[in-house]
C-alpha cells in the first residue's frame, strides 16, 4: 500500500519537491534554483518550461533520495509562487508567452486607470484585494492584448489561463485536468470570494473571456491523477493551495487570531480571520485561506515584494556577499544607532503602501559606510516593513501576540532578533523552514484520513526557536517613526527619466 505524499512547493526562485511520511515526518527533500529575467523596467518573467522541467527535476530527484518509486506515493500535494500568470494552448500546453511573475508592475498604468475611474472600492469588496499589477488580472489582460491573436484563440476556447498550481496541474495530468484552488482563484482579481465563483462584472472590467479560467475546486480534493508519461504512475493529486495559506496551514494557524510571517522572497504576514471576510480599511488584503468541504475559512493578508530578495539583491547585484548566510556574519556588531536606512523598493512598496511606481533608496550614507552597514540595513528593512503590516493589522481591529516565523531567512538569527525588537513580538521560528510544503502535505494527508480536521496540525507543529525582544519599545517606536518618515519623503519624490 502506498504510504509516502509528495509536496511540490514551486516559488519564485526555485522549486522544490519533499517526501513526507504518513506522520509528516520529512524524508528527503530535492532542489532547483530558477532563472528570472527583467526585459524591461518593472518586468520579471519566468520561462514557462524551465519552471516545469524543474519541477520534474526535483521529483526525479527526490524520489531518487528517499529510494522509492512514484508508485510508492499515496497523493501529491501542490503549493506555489501565487498571481504569477501564465497563458497555454490547449492542445499543445506550449505556453503562449513567458510566466509573468507576481513581482512584475508592467500593468500600474492600468490598475491606475481602474483606481482613476473609482473601481478600486468594488473590487475590494467582491475580491478582498486591491487595483495593483501584483495580481493576476491584468497581467493576463495584457498577455491578451499584446500576443498576436492571443484573444481570438482565447474566445474560440482554445487557451489556458492559470496561475503555477494550475500549469503544474495541467502538466502533470497530461492535459487532461484544467483546474485550480479556492485559494490561487482568490489572488486573481476575478473570484468573488463571497460567492464563491468567477465574477462575471470582473470578467468584463478586464476584458477576459470566461472559456479560459479553469474550473475551481476546494483546496483538498481529488484533482487528477499523474500521466504515466510523467512519472511512470498514475498518482493521485490531492491538494493544492497558494504558498502564503499553505504557511498559514503548516504554522498550525487554524483558529481566528492567529498569525504567521513568511520570510522567502517576499515577506507575507497573514491572520486567520475564520468565516469572517474583514474588510481592511488600511490596504491589507482579505483572501481565503483555505476551502475544505465547501466551508471556507478566510484570512487577513500583507505583502512585502522584497524580502530574501533583498538578500539575493545584496549578493547578485552588490557582490557584498557570496551566500546568504554571509549577510548575518556582516550584520553583527552594526547597533540601531546606524544611521544608513534602506527602503527596498525594487518592484514599488507592497503593503500598506501599494506603490507601484516608488524606486527604492539608501538613505544616511557617510564617508564610513560600508558592507556590514549596508547589510545591517537590508536585513533590517525587513523587519521594518514587518511593522507596518503589525500597524495595519492592529488598527484594522487585530491584535497579533506573537509571530511564528518561517522561510529561509529565518535561518539568520540576527534577523530573527531585530525582527522581535523592532516590532516588539515575541518571534517563534517553525521547527521546519518548509512550513509551505508541510500545508501541502497535511492537506493531502486530510484528505485520505490520516487527520480528522484542520486542528489536527495543532499536534504536528512545532518551534524549534523563540525570541523575544531585548530592545526598549520606547527606542523601536522612534526607529520605526524614523522609518515611516523616510517611507514618506520617498513617496513624496517623483522620480522621472525624460
């Protein structure tokens, strides 16, 4: 009988495939850095095939490690890089052009246009989100428009549009299932999450003919079973769900209040709010968690576009260090009182701000500023940022008690500490760094019975790390005051290249 689950956790700049055994025990867990690219300002584009092959890669792979064979798996659980949008043929599942990645901003002049004519508010309220280029609609409204006959393809039902759960769905079925999750439907701009349902008001504001979207499905179900071609067995795909909800998931956040960070290339905090859509009036996003048996249970979302970006950022285009790892070996010794700040806004300001546009900027440079400085800095304007979402959360009514923390910065125990100073939490880190995958896999298991319900996670959970702030709240208010100040001035400056 077939005993092990397959989680593929596919993110924005790698893939990853983990083995578990039927208690969540991890097992073996393979690997695959991915390539972006940036043809243009504000752009960042995936390679559609090199994204699958890497998928395929790492189940290979990992498969391989853990020595046993695909038959071996009873399901397979998808979480994924969410709103990053792709376009394929139906016949040939070539896609129609590059994956346009979340981060990507191409489309601010036209969600600008939809905010311009007073749309935003409707959209808030059927979608729980915002007129931003992060998400999915108009970066498919674009696809359409500048592909040669992309929509005359797509009104003749001959496309695919989806977000990564889908195309990898899609791919590993052999075509034959074009279907995604009540949680990557709610990041779309498309999904009415009160309903339910595809809007058909959506549809029309952004010009996208409803034969493309794929059907929707809760997040454990039995979505298709693997093509023999692929994996030489015919698996069972049990669970999908976007990667943000999956953490929520794989932090044993079942119940409404509690809340989990998520440290990857981005940074994602988000509350559980239970049956209770909460409408944000300081631009955080309401979303679903997670769909189980037609019951969906809803969250409270903020998005920082950079965060192990920053990182990346520090060690590609800096040259400052060579791994990640070297950022917290910088960072030591350099104390709050430094006065370089850096607000990375690389691909605009995510939440509270939602400024597409901003450039990001290194401010309170002196003749002694150097590579710790400038390291110190980038890791602590993710803690920063951090504090703004814990703002908003709070004066939307919430009120989060600690952080359970989990991605791959929070390998770096420096950050960790300025993370609870500087917002003043006490910081729990995940025993496991793969809290996604491990939302994936639960769901899979859930599915077949292994657990009774959602709370069961309650018993798989665990902190391998706690933290709490050593820092006067007095001395993080004032740096967190000088933070927003700076966020100000730089919201303030309109930067143009004539």
């Amino acid at each position: 009988m077939a005993k092990y689950i397959l989680a593929i956790d596919q993110g924005t700049t790698s893939s990853r495939a983990i083995i578990y055994d039927a208690t969540l025990q991890q097992l073996a867990c393979a690997q695959q850095e991915l390539t972006l690219s940036y043809p243009h300002s504000g752009w960042v584009e995936q390679d559609a095939t090199e994204l699958w092959q890497s998928v395929v890669s790492c189940i290979r792979k990992v498969l391989y490690k853990a020595g046993i064979s695909a038959s071996d798996l009873a399901g397979i659980g998808i979480t994924n890089q969410r709103e990053t949008t792709l376009v394929w043929h139906k016949t040939t599942g070539k896609a129609l052009y590059p994956a346009i990645v979340w981060q990507d901003r191409r489309t601010a002049a036209q969600c600008q246009q939809l905010k311009d004519a007073g749309l935003e508010p409707l959209l808030q309220q059927k979608t729980g989100l915002l007129a931003d280029p992060y998400f999915s609609a108009s970066k498919l409204s674009w696809i359409l428009q500048h592909v040669p006959n992309a929509r005359q393809q797509a009104e003749r039902g001959e496309l695919c549009f989806g977000t990564v759960d889908c195309y990898l769905l899609w791919q590993l079925s052999g075509g034959k299932v074009h279907a995604t999750d009540a949680s990557n439907a709610s990041r779309t701009l498309l999904f009415n999450i009160h309903r339910q349902c595809w809007d058909d008001e959506l549809l029309k504001m952004f010009n996208i003919p409803a034969a493309i979207l794929p059907t929707v499905q809760d997040n454990a179900a039995s979505f298709a079973v693997t093509a023999v071609d692929v994996l030489a067995a015919e698996v069972p795909i049990l669970a999908m769900i976007g990667d943000q909800q999956a953490a929520l998931l794989g932090q044993a956040c079942t119940e409404t209040g509690m809340s989990k960070s998520t440290y990857g290339t981005g940074c994602f905090t988000v509350v559980n709010t239970g049956p209770t859509v909460l409408s944000s009036q300081h631009k955080l996003l309401s979303t679903v968690a997670w769909r189980l048996n037609g019951s969906t249970t809803y969250a409270l979302e903020g998005s920082i576009f950079m965060a192990g970006a920053t990182v990346q950022w520090l060690r590609d285009q800096l040259g400052i260090i060579s791994t990640a790892a070297d950022s917290e070996t910088l960072a030591q010794g350099v104390s709050y009182q430094q006065t370089e700040l850096l607000i990375p806004a690389f691909t605009g300001l995510g939440a509270p701000y939602w400024q597409p546009e901003v450039k990001a900027a290194l401010f309170g440079m002196g003749r002694d500023s150097g590579k710790s400085e400038i390291a110190a800095a980038a890791l602590r304007s993710v803690a920063y940022q951090s504090c703004d979402l814990l703002q908003a959360i709070q004066q939307d009514g919430l009120t989060v008690q600690q952080l359970r923390v989990d991605g791959g910065m929070t390998a770096n125990r420096w950050f960790l500490q300025a993370l609870a100073d500087l917002t003043q939490k006490q910081v729990l880190r995940c025993q496991t760094t793969d809290a996604t995958a491990m939302g994936a896999a639960f769901l899979v298991a859930l599915h077949l019975g292994i657990y009774p319900d959602v709370s069961a996670m309650q018993t798989v959970w665990r902190s391998d790390y706690q933290i709490s702030p050593v820092l006067a709240k007095a001395d993080a208010d004032k740096l967190h005051q000088r933070w927003q100040h700076l966020v100000s001035s730089l919201l303030s400056i309109k930067l143009s290249l004539d």
